[in-house]
C-alpha cells in the first residue's frame, strides 16, 4: 500500500485550502484507512482482479499542466463544461456561460453549499480503501446542482483528464457531487482521458430528490497505460428516474463500484454498462442495487466485448429489503469472446427476503453465432467484414440509447475502430 499512499500524502501536502466541513469527513476516512489494507486474490470481491501493477508501481502527485482539449469539446455543450487536468480545476479550458439561472456548477473547493453533503452517500464506514484515500485526500472536484422543478437541455460536461510529464506515474483524485432537487431534470457526461501511465481513483456521489430525473453517462477512454477505480454511490427518491451508463474503453485495469439505493417509493433505475477490452487489458464491475422500500423498479444490461488476452469481471448482485414489496428488478449480463485467450467472469446476483416481487438475472457468455456469419457472407460479406458488423452490433445496443448526439457519434468511431469496422462509418 506504501506506493499509493505516499503519493495521496504528496498530495495532501501540496493542497490548497479547502472547506473546514470536509475535515470531519478526511479524520474519519484517515482512521478508517489506518485497519484498511489493499485488497488480494484472496478478497472475495477482488477474486479474479490482480492488483500487482498498482503495489509495484510508485506514483507522483498530479500537477496543472497545460492540455488541449479542442477534439473533446462537445458542442451540445460548449457553455456548461468544467475540465479538471490531473485533478486541479482547469479555468481556461471550463466554460459554463450557458448555465440556467439557479444551477450550479463549479469546483467543489469553492462550492460552500456543498461542503456539509460531501461523504453523505459514500460515507467512510461504508467505503473500501480506495474510496477512503479519495475521502481522506483529495484536492478539489466538480459540485453540480440543479434547483427544483428546473429542466437542463444542454448536457453537462464534467472532463477528468489525467497527463503524464516525465518519466514518474502520476494519480490524480477526481471527485464529482451531482444533486438534483425536487422534479429538476438534467444530462450530465462524466468523462475521463488521458496520456501517459498513471492512476485515477475517483468518488462519485449522485442525490436525485423527489421526481427528479437525471441521465448519466460515464465515460472511461483512460490511456492503455492507466490504472482507473471509481466508486459511484447514488441515492433514488420518490418517483424519481436515474439513468446510469457506463463505458470502458480505455486502462490497462479498470475497477467500477456502482452502489444504487433505491430509497423511497416509485424509484426507478437503469443501470447498464458496456467493457470493450484487448490485448492485456482488465476490466472489473461490481454492483450492488440495494431495494430498501416498496414499488421501485431496476434494469441492468452489462455486457462485455473481450478480445486477445483481456479479461472482463462482473458481479452485480440486487438486494431486496424485508418489505421492499412490488420490487420489479431484472438484471442481464452478456458477454463476447472473440478470442480463444480472452475471458469473462460473470456472477449475477439476487438476494430476495420480500415474497411479493418480480426479479430475475441471466448471464450468457458466447462467440459469435456461425449462422449469423453464414447468413451475413451469403448476402456478399466476407467473413472479416460479417465479424466485425456482429461485433460492432453487441456493442451498438448501449451506444443508440445515448442521447448527445456528438458523444453517441465518437463512442460509435471509437467503437468501430476497436472492432475494425470503418467501413460502417455511415452508421455514425
């Protein structure tokens, strides 16, 4: 642990002044990190996730540096956008001129309002190590805040980039707090980028009051070199919708921890991710929707595209309350192997004590279907080309559902080009 360690204290030490309401949260993550060690192959939830690279490397802070960012601006929302550059806020490269009167986005070491909430989701007693470093040391971060009864149509950007300098592994500690009031509607991209090896362990916390409505989309294209952890804790009230996707593209290892609770009644969630992993890379989900009261409702769709010697993880497990009453909850895992070498580990998960619910879960891990390549080449296709149209078309699913449409349009590329697909550009 000494490597990571050393590397959060740095950057303690280099930090600027924060909220004094944060400290209590950094003194109880700090003692919480004291009994904490890195987890092993013998940690159950780390079972199939080797962390060798992360206890053999040593990290440096991440500093400011100077970036463009003129490929990654999306134009939808060119006027609500924040950018962070090795987790320190970046000015000049932010833009939020077209924000709505009453919403709030801003960095969250000059957001005072938000300083008393931070940790309320993703409290120390309930997070893991890397969690606690990220509570206990981390610099600054992105607040958004949409008043009640307000409705958001431009998207809101939130751009993590990690760029490495020298010869040293750097880590950067992003954190994003997101709160929507009372029937506030809003789309938010959550997006990480970056160059070089280094290590990002972020925190996200979403609180979605009554009847409010938020889509999320979170996406990871870290450099082939990049070690990315994120823990994301979200809270669901009544009547409220969440939207939830997730893609991971990029890292040579990457850890999602989505926690969901369904708090009150007529709560909604869609939870749903897509993992397009090569060569060596490693790619872990673990999930937990936690039903706590009656009449909420879940959907889950992973799916993972494996190929070389990649290996994808999931274990996404529902929870239903003793009295969680008319839980509608359906979870699916699905999963390609495009090459002999590569694997998938799947493990669904109900855990039920209400007798009135419809849950149920799946997982199916398979190779493209012979007929379906047989039929594509009888209509003309050669047999590379029928592969990668059936390969892009696992992943599309996920991708068609997002509704910024310059996002939809580069994951789609991005997408393509992984599967070496170009010749169905027009579909862009």
């Amino acid at each position: 642990m000494a490597a990571l360690t050393e590397c959060c204290l740095l950057s303690e030490l280099l930090a600027a002044p924060r909220p004094a309401e944060w400290e209590v949260l950094r003194r109880s993550a700090e003692a919480r990190l004291q009994a904490q060690e890195l987890p092993t192959l013998k940690d159950e939830d780390w079972k199939y996730t080797d962390l060798k690279a992360l206890r053999e490397t040593a990290f440096t802070p991440g500093v400011s540096a100077e970036v463009g960012i003129a490929e990654n601006i999306l134009p939808e929302a060119v006027g609500t956008r924040l950018v962070f550059v090795n987790g320190h806020f970046a000015p000049r490269l932010s833009n939020t001129s077209a924000l709505p009167p009453g919403v709030r986005m801003l960095p969250l070491a000059t957001a005072s309002a938000a300083a008393v909430s931070l940790g309320a989701l993703a409290t120390p007693e309930s997070s893991d190590i890397f969690a606690n470093l990220n509570h206990a040391r981390f610099t600054d971060g992105a607040y958004l805040f949409v008043p009640k009864n307000v409705r958001v149509e431009a998207p809101l950007h939130v751009l993590f980039l990690s760029h490495q300098e020298g010869a040293a592994a750097t880590c950067s500690l992003p954190r994003l707090l997101v709160v929507l009031e009372r029937g506030a509607q809003a789309q938010i991209v959550e997006e990480y980028l970056g160059r070089g090896q280094y290590l990002t362990n972020a925190v996200v916390e979403v609180h979605l009051h009554e009847n409010a409505n938020l889509t999320h989309e979170r996406v990871q294209r870290e450099s082939k070199d990049a070690i990315h952890i994120t823990t994301l804790a979200a809270r669901v009230d009544r009547g409220a919708r969440y939207v939830s996707r997730t893609l991971s593209l990029g890292a040579r290892l990457s850890r999602q921890t989505p926690k969901v609770r369904m708090a009150e009644e007529g709560a909604e969630l869609e939870l749903h991710g897509l993992a397009l992993l090569d060569q060596d890379q490693v790619a872990d989900t673990h999930s937990l929707i936690d039903h706590l009261v009656p009449h909420c409702s879940s959907r889950q769709l992973h799916k993972t595209i494996v190929d070389g010697r990649s290996r994808g993880i999931f274990n996404g497990k529902i929870f239903v309350h003793p009295g969680a009453q008319q839980t509608d909850a359906q979870q699916q895992a699905r999963s390609l192997l495009l090459s002999e070498h590569a694997r998938v580990d799947a493990k669904p998960e109900l855990e039920i004590y209400a007798d009135d619910v419809k849950c149920a879960h799946g997982a199916a891990i398979g190779q493209l279907d012979p007929e379906e390549l047989f039929y594509l080449q009888s209509r003309g296709l050669n047999l590379e080309t029928a592969r990668n149209l059936l390969t892009y078309g696992f992943a599309a699913e996920l991708l068609a559902a997002i509704p910024v449409l310059s996002l939809r349009r580069q994951l789609r590329r991005a997408v393509m080009a992984r599967t070496n697909a170009s010749e169905l550009e027009v579909l862009a």
